[in-house]
C-alpha cells in the first residue's frame, strides 16, 4: 500500500523539562545517506538542513526528509495529553487515537 504522506507531529523539550507538541508537517519523501555528500550536495545540506559538515558525518549514516506545509499549533499540547511521559529519542508511531486528539486540538 502506497502512502501519499506522513504526518510528522512535533515537539521541543522546553525550559523546566516541559515537553510539548508544537506543530505539524508533511514528509513527502527521505534518502538514506551512507557517505558524506560533496560538492553542491554538501552545499544544500549546509543551506536547506542547516546541518554543519561536522554534524552530518557524526551522524552518518542517516536518512533525510523532505517536509512540506509546516503548521504551528495555536497552543502546544504537553506529551501527557496523548499518554506520553518522555518524548522518544529520534521517532515513534502514534496510534490512532493519539493522532485523534492532536487533530481535534489543532481544529
């Protein structure tokens, strides 16, 4: 089955431990990245992922996403909201009913 995007949900951890979901995107596609890009690739990850040289080969190999229509919630939602007492460490599924209540907050 083919998916035309992913939602990404996103959050910050902020002052005092407060973690929060602050908005939303489209990832519209990813690569996989196994060696250190040179050349105008390098350039555009420098640029458009505001990655330093340094960083990127730090964290090779990794995958890049391509995001679309980022949107700030009017007011963030605390992980507790949806039942989550730490944020992951990189990603994690939402279930339905997760997502279900980030919608309805973000209407």
């Amino acid at each position: 089955m083919k998916r035309e995007h992913v939602t990404l949900w996103l959050y910050e951890s902020g002052k005092d431990g407060e973690r929060t979901i602050i908005g939303k995107c489209r990832m519209v596609s990813f690569a996989l990245i196994t060696h250190m890009p040179f050349g105008k690739a390098l350039g555009l990850f420098i640029k458009d992922a505001c990655v330093s040289k340094t960083h990127l080969r730090t964290y090779l190999p990794c995958f890049a996403w391509g995001v679309q229509d980022p949107v700030r919630l009017p007011h963030a939602v605390p992980l507790s909201a949806i039942g989550l007492t730490r944020p992951p460490q990189s990603w994690q599924y939402l279930t339905p009913e997760q997502a279900s209540i980030l919608e309805r907050r973000f209407a």
